[in-house]
C-alpha cells in the first residue's frame, strides 16, 4: 500500500467511525470535512495509479474502497455499473 492509499485507507476508517457513531452521538459528528478530504486525496491518484480505487472513491462508494484497500475484494458488491 503506498502512503497515499494508506492516508485514504485512514481516512476511510475515521468516516466509518464516525457514521457508526452517529446513532448515538451527541452532538453528530460533522461528515463534511471527512468527504472534503477523501475527494482531495481521491484527486491525488496517480493516472496509472489504482484505477479501481480511484473509481470507487469517484462514485463515493466509500464501503467499496475501504474493502478494496483492505484486500478483500471479493466482498466488495457489484455496482450497477458493473464494477
């Protein structure tokens, strides 16, 4: 994993904490600078880099691309787009 996927990889960890945390949380976690961060360090990607992170991240399908990042792809859903 490059430092890159790594800082992404972190970043995707804190967003599921804090959306797991939202049920009970008081006052909400603010979501907003967590997707800010994710779509810069998405944007950051080389163009030969991982083409299926950057596509996840693009879709903001965010479950996708912690899974991927993780190694497990083969629980990572099938989108509509066939990806």
């Amino acid at each position: 994993m490059t430092e890159l996927e790594s800082t992404i990889h972190q970043r995707l960890l804190d967003l599921d904490r804090a959306v797991r945390s939202m049920p009970t949380a008081n006052p909400k976690p603010n979501l907003l600078p967590l997707f800010t961060q994710l779509d810069e360090l998405a944007a950051q990607i080389p163009r030969d880099g991982d083409l299926e992170l950057k596509h996840f991240l693009h879709r903001k399908s965010y479950e996708k691309a912690r899974l991927h990042l993780e190694g497990r792809r083969v629980e990572v859903p099938r989108g509509v787009c066939g990806h």
